[in-house]
C-alpha cells in the first residue's frame, strides 16, 4: 500500500503508513492523544520510541491541539523502546511517547483506535 491514511472503520479505526526518516533522540519530542490509541507497527528498518508517564509530564510545548488531537512536551522520555520489523507497541492516552528517534531510514504503520 502507498503511505498516507487508509480507512478501516472511518474516524474511528484508521491506518497511516509512512516512509521517514528518524531524527535521534535529540531531535524528538513527547506528544500524547486524548482521542486515540496508537498501535505502531515496524515496517521496515528499526524505530526507537521514547516513552513516559503522561503523569511525569509538567513542560507544556504549547496548547493541545483538540482537532488533531495532539499535545507535546519538552520532558525527556523516561525510557526509550526499539521497535525491530514486526514488532509493534501500543500507545494509550496516559502514554507520552517520542518516535522516530532511530536515525535512518523507517517504514512503519501506526493504528489509530478512538477511545
């Protein structure tokens, strides 16, 4: 399939697959969704994802965005995960996570799943 949305099950189940690029750690941020739970799955290539407690995140980087239903944060994830092919971890919204933090080149699928 080419990257971008697919529809499953409308706003309520839907698949983004994406080609990218890793930034490092140094180069993400932790973000964080109310609506959704997210289910990312490796491709192709490794991702490394930070993680925290949504509970430990006090540094704001700016409003919530409710329509894209996404907010971030300038805390340091607490702990980082390697997603190898094949692998997959799930998100849910008391989860802050920071992916694309591998350097290199990914493909990964990322499961949206409304709350």
């Amino acid at each position: 399939m080419p990257d971008g949305r697919q529809e499953i099950d409308g706003d309520r189940v839907f698949l983004t697959l994406s080609s990218v690029t890793g930034k490092g750690k140094k180069g993400v941020r932790l973000e964080a969704h109310r609506r959704y739970i997210d289910i990312q799955l490796s491709l192709k290539g490794k991702e490394c994802i930070g993680w925290s407690a949504l509970s430990r995140c006090k540094e704001n980087d700016g409003q919530f965005d409710t329509e894209k239903d996404c907010g971030f944060w300038r805390d340091k994830p607490q702990s980082w995960l390697v997603l190898k092919p094949g692998t997959f971890v799930i998100f849910f919204p008391e989860d802050a996570h920071a992916p694309l933090a591998a350097k290199g080149n990914s493909r990964k699928a990322v499961f949206k799943v409304v709350v």
